[in-house]
C-alpha cells in the first residue's frame, strides 16, 4: 500500500537523459512520478528521442500531441512516439496533478507496444489500477537499488507494465462491449423504430463519436450500417413468406417511406422489393 505522504512527494530515477538507441532492444531511459499542486505547462516543440508513456492518476491536463488536442483524465494512458511534439497544462489550476511517466527506447519498441495492443500517440481509458501503480513502485525501487544487473531487470519490468496496461485495456474493452450489446439487443428488438445514433451512444453513456468508434471495432460496421443490414434481412424474411404488401413491408421494416425503402433494398440487394418476391412466388 502507497502511504498518502508518498502520494504526494514526486520522484525521479534516470539510467540515461533524451536518447535514442538503436543497439538494444529494450533501453529505460528514466523513470518518475510527477505530484503538482500549481498552474504549470509543458512544451516539447519536437518531442523527445524516445517513447513517452504517461498513466494519469489525478487531475486533468489540457494536452496537444502531434498537433492533435486532447483532455487526459484519471485512469487515461497515452504513450507518445519519439521526434512527435506535444505540449500539456493543467485544466484548471485548483487541481493537483499526478502522473507515472516513464521514457524508453530501443529497436524493438515498437514491435513490443504493437505486440502489447497499446496504440501510439492516442489515449486510451483503461481506468485506475492499484496493480500498475504497484509496479510502478517496484520500478522505482529497481532504479534506487541500482543492482548490477538493474538495466536489465528495469526493460523487464517495464515490459511488464506494458503488458499490466495492455490487460487493463482488453478488460476495459470488455465492460464497454457488455454495454455496446444492449444497445445492439434494442436495435433488434425496436428495428420498426426510428433509431439515432445519438439515441443509442445516449443510452450506453458514450458520445455519438465514441459510441460510433466502438461499435464499428465490435461489429465490423458503423451503426447506420448494422441497423440498415438487419431492416434489410428483415424484410427478405417477409417478402419470402409473400403474405405483407410493399407498404406493410417497409413499415415493419422501419421505413415510411416506401419508395426510399425500394431504393435501399435494391442497393442492398441488386434486385427490387417485387422482384425478390417473385423469386420466391
């Protein structure tokens, strides 16, 4: 357990500064916690050498990486790629400010983050994880101790952290698909319905943004697609039993406008609503 006055002391340990190497497959460079209570800001104009992971603990910073503007939250990671420049400050200044960071190079990096499954140069929420903060802690011991084999054994533990991050995010994933597949349950069950994606992201708590970026990860399609596929089965399934008019076809079908539903259905399908019928009487 992390005492509240070690919570609050930043800390740093380095092996090496701002450097590249190429030599070795896994190089920590340096290794910290930052713990600030006041306005600061941070600008990298053309970023650093290495990979530049940070795991936010507390607060929220206002961040700019690679020219794209983000909001980094408690629980958020986000592991910057060397020579991206990036810029950060608090979002409000009452707020304290807690981060692990840690610097690393090495030739076989990025074939070891994409190994992980943790992208570059975006954040990703996998939430707070008293485990990663307890690895963290170990990594710092590591670079106190300063044991003849330490820059072996800090890569290690590292490498290890990573893939503590990479099983937070898989696990992270999951609970949001959980919620992705009541949504999805609603589609089918009110497929007569209008449906918004607005609605639906609105049901799952998500933004319309993310709710579209998740479904589209589960499901292969963005949710105008999905639900556009399963009006479109449903109403093969009609039109084969033969018995509904056109009309009644489109409305169970979630569409009131018949001629727009002729329209879809054929782009779908290559054939008319009449002509799929024929075939089948």
């Amino acid at each position: 357990m992390i005492s509240e006055e070690r919570k609050n002391t930043p800390q740093s340990y380095y092996a090496e500064g701002d450097r590249e190497n190429t030599e070795e497959p896994f190089f920590v460079n340096c290794v910290g916690e930052v713990v600030i209570g006041k306005q600061f800001r941070t600008v990298s104009p053309r970023g650093r050498n290495d990979y530049y992971l940070m795991y936010m603990q507390s607060g929220r910073l206002d961040a700019k990486v690679g020219g794209r503007p983000l909001l980094l939250t408690p629980g958020v990671m986000i592991c910057i790629p060397p020579h991206t420049p990036y810029q950060y400050h608090n979002a409000e200044s009452t707020e304290k400010i807690r981060y692990y960071w840690i610097h690393f190079t090495g030739r076989d990096c990025g074939q070891i983050l994409a190994a992980c499954g943790l992208p570059v140069g975006q954040p990703i929420d996998i939430g707070l994880d008293y485990r990663i903060a307890h690895a963290m802690e170990e990594l710092f011991s590591e670079f106190r101790s300063r044991r003849e084999n330490f820059v072996f054994s800090a890569a290690l533990r590292v490498q290890y952290i990573l893939l503590q991050l990479a099983a937070r995010l898989d696990r992270a994933e999951g609970q949001e698909r959980e919620k992705l597949d009541r949504s999805i349950r609603y589609i089918h069950t009110h497929i007569a319905k209008p449906l918004s994606v607005k609605a639906l992201a609105e049901m799952e708590f998500f933004s319309p943004s993310r709710y579209r970026e998740l479904f589209r990860k589960t499901t292969g399609l963005s949710p105008v697609e999905y639900i556009t596929r399963q009006r479109i089965h449903l109403a093969c399934d009609l039109l084969e039993q033969g018995s509904p008019s056109l009309a009644r076809v489109a409305e169970l079908c979630g569409y009131g406008d018949r001629l727009y539903f002729q329209r879809v259905f054929k782009k779908q399908t290559g054939l008319t609503p009449g002509e799929y019928r024929a075939r089948y009487h």
